[in-house]
C-alpha cells in the first residue's frame, strides 16, 4: 500500500492545467462500445479508474491505439461476448463501479450483458435501481444469480417508452441514454441528470448519429436509430479537481493560475469558494487564486450560519463537499456541511479533528465546522485515505499543516488525481511518494 509523505506549511506558486474530467471520461469510454466504427477521444486522464477501464475495454476485444499523451482510438467491432462470463471480467468490473455504464452499450448492441455487483468507494450505500429500472423500462429482463453474485441482463428487442426517474443519478441518465439510443422508437427521460458531462455524453452520441433533443436540461427526448457511427470527443478539464486546487491554494496561502478551466462548465463552484471568502479571480478561461493572509466565511442575508450542501447540477457537487469542510477549518468562521446523498462520506472528518480543526459531526450526513481564522494551524498526522475525495482532502490538510504528515492507501487518491504529487512538487509542495 502506496503512501505519501508530506511537509506542511509550505507555500505553492505557479500554473496548474486541469486533467480531463473523471467522471465524463468513463461514460465516454463506455460509450465506445456503442459502434463498430472508430472513436477518438482526447484530453483522458492518466488516473487508475479510466486506465482500469481502458484496460477492460481492450481485454474485451476492442481495438485501442495510444495516440499520444491523453489521446486514444477505440474500435470495437470484434467483441468477445465470451469474456463476460470469465472470472477475469467479474473480477476486473466489481473492483470499478463505473463498469455498471457498460450495461446500457451492451445491452443496446448485442442484447447482453452481465455486470457483478460494482466496487469503487466506500461512502454509503450507492443503489443501482434507477439504472435497472430505466433499462428494464425499455424491455431488457435482469436476473440475480446468487451463487456468482452477478446481474444477468437480456433482450431480445429495446423499445422506447416513457419514464421518470426516482433519482437524477448521472450514472443512470448515462446507462439508460446509452441503452435508449438505440432503442426502437421514441425514448423520454424526465428528471434525467444535466450536468456537464452528462451534456458532452449527449454530444458525442449526436455526433455519433444518435438523436437526442433537451441537452442540458432534465427533459431528455430521444428517437432510437439502428446503428452509430464513429467520431471524435475531447474531455472536458475537471471540475472536481479546479475546485481542490482552488481549495488547496486559499488553505497553503499560495498563490495558484489554473489554465483552460472551461469556466462556463464550474457553475456555482467559484462562487461558493467565494462565498466562503476566497478571492477567485477569472481572467478568460483561467483562475487566478492569490496569496491571502486569511479568509471570511459570509452568513446568510438574515445573519444566519452559512450551510454548504450538494445537490444535482446546477447545484454544488457532492464530490466537492469534503473540501469545503476542510477549506473551513481554517477560514473565519462557521459553516454547516451538508452531505445528503451519501451517509459515509463525512466520517473522515475524525482525522481532521486529530489535526485540530475544530469540527462536530452531527450525524453521518452534517458537519458543523468552527473556522479558526489560520490562528491555530492543523498539525500533522499519519492518515488512510477512505475515499478519492476524502483523499485530497486529506491531503490539502496536510499541505497546510506544521510538520510531516504520512497519508497512508494512496490508490484512493490515484484513482481520481493525475501525478498529484509530481505537478504540486512543480510548483513547491513536498510530496514524497513511498
């Protein structure tokens, strides 16, 4: 088990590029299976969930090139539908939760899939009904094999229809659009997800000759075609990663460019870092984070605490919220995190007290943070990364705190940030990776 090494207190300065987003890239490459023709996809992270996939996808069948650093050609037009029932495939998919995205490609191409039940993190439980229920809805029958703990899941012809889902799940929106695109007839989601990824997976399905109208909102309309063509796709930066940098920078008083954020595609993310006092400066497409001596975090109109909590896009992102809640550690302040859709996310919060911040965890889902106003620095302390987003966390704490920190299953971190310690040492963190 990897582990970082890390001497706080000391100040970054410099130019950070975002990777392709994370998220974006594994409905993309899942979506390559939609097609026999070529698909170029540019701007892929180098992190261990997408190259996990990659490397699912190849031992498939699918035909894939390197084409340079980030690009890649796929061409999936000899499938070895025998690899689904190897031990090798349950085993490489359950160690990935994004595999679940595979369903709706292969069920809508070949009429079969299987997919056992999907790793990934350890935040809470995670369901799987909107995505099931969505593609039974369009005719697919799935069955539960107990004794290989797998979903089985057939048909012999999809058909469009009608359907409101329980949740906006991305994930979901993406398995049932992938699945409905090819679908025989008219296919309406409504309470379909509408983030930004979830938009440029719509894109490259048109681009594809697929025929999606409502892009962007939660009202998905699409008329089934028989077959998709190839195309050419570029990924999205990652806003999950500006908005930890972003972080990062207020919480080091560093002084951080961010270049090419797609600032268009943040929605309220810059303007709830503001919110919490820290100076985000756009200049066209790039941020600009300054050195500050400290930060404020505002009340509400009425005078009331501050609250951060997600929601579905356009609201915040869950995947930021542990940032947030470490970013307030050191504001002036107080703030109350609230984590409604996953209840484990926030039980890493116990490492921070270890460091000082001063935090009372209210239940599994809410946080009340008491900012110290960087009066009493975190100290370090030796960690386990739970979760990605727990894991950068973690370590932004530990960027900030006196002394050396050691944040031990790092992999959790990998999964989710490109060479994080090799681009911060760049610009003056000390990050030793053991």
């Amino acid at each position: 088990m990897a582990s970082f090494i890390i001497e706080g207190g000391r100040r970054m300065q410099g130019t950070l590029t975002p990777q392709g987003a994370k998220n974006e890239a594994l409905q993309i490459l899942c979506a390559t299976l939609l097609t026999s023709e070529t698909v170029e996809v540019h701007n892929l992270p180098d992190i261990l969930d997408v190259n996990n996939l990659i490397r699912l996808l190849e031992n498939f069948g699918v035909e894939i090139t390197r084409m340079g650093e980030g690009s890649y050609r796929f061409k999936a037009d000899r499938l070895n539908l025998d690899f689904l029932d190897t031990p090798e495939f349950l085993r490489q998919s359950a160690s990935l939760r994004g595999s679940v995205m595979l369903v709706g490609p292969l069920i809508a191409r070949f009429g079969k899939a299987i997919i056992p039940k999907p790793g990934g993190d350890k935040i809470g439980r995670r369901r799987l009904d909107t995505h099931f229920i969505g593609i039974q809805k369009l005719g697919a029958e799935f069955t539960y094999v107990p004794d290989r703990q797998v979903y089985e899941i057939s048909a012999k012809e999809l058909k469009g229809t009608y359907m409101l889902l329980d949740e906006a799940s991305v994930t979901g929106t993406a398995n049932i659009l992938m699945a409905a695109v090819l679908a025989k007839g008219h296919t309406t989601i409504y309470n379909a997800a509408c983030e930004p990824y979830l938009q440029q997976l719509c894109k490259m399905l048109n681009a594809m000759g697929a025929r999606i109208s409502g892009i962007g909102s939660n009202l998905l309309e699409i008329d089934g075609v028989t077959s998709l063509g190839g195309c050419t796709h570029t990924i999205l930066p990652d806003m999950i990663e500006v908005g930890s940098f972003i972080g990062m920078a207020a919480m080091t008083s560093s002084d951080i460019r961010l270049k090419n954020v797609s600032y268009k595609d943040l929605g309220i993310i810059p303007d709830s870092f503001r919110r919490m006092g820290i100076i985000v400066e756009q200049d066209g497409d790039d941020l600009h984070i300054p050195t500050q001596a400290g930060y404020e975090i505002e009340t509400f109109i009425d005078g009331s605490i501050m609250t951060f909590a997600d929601a579905p896009w356009p609201g915040l992102t869950p995947d930021l919220l542990s940032v947030f809640l470490v970013v307030a550690t050191q504001a002036k302040g107080s703030v109350l995190i609230h984590q409604k859709m996953f209840e484990s996310r926030l039980f890493f919060v116990d490492k921070l007290i270890d460091m000082g911040a001063q935090i009372i965890l209210c239940d599994p889902h809410r946080a009340a943070v008491i900012g110290q106003a960087k009066a009493y620095p975190l100290r370090a302390a030796s960690m386990v990364s739970p979760d990605i987003r727990a894991g950068i966390a973690l370590l932004i704490a530990a960027l900030s705190a006196e002394g050396t920190s050691t944040i031990h299953n790092i992999d959790q971190i990998d999964r989710g940030y490109q060479h994080i310690d090799k681009r911060l040492n760049a610009i003056g963190a000390s990050i030793l990776r053991k």
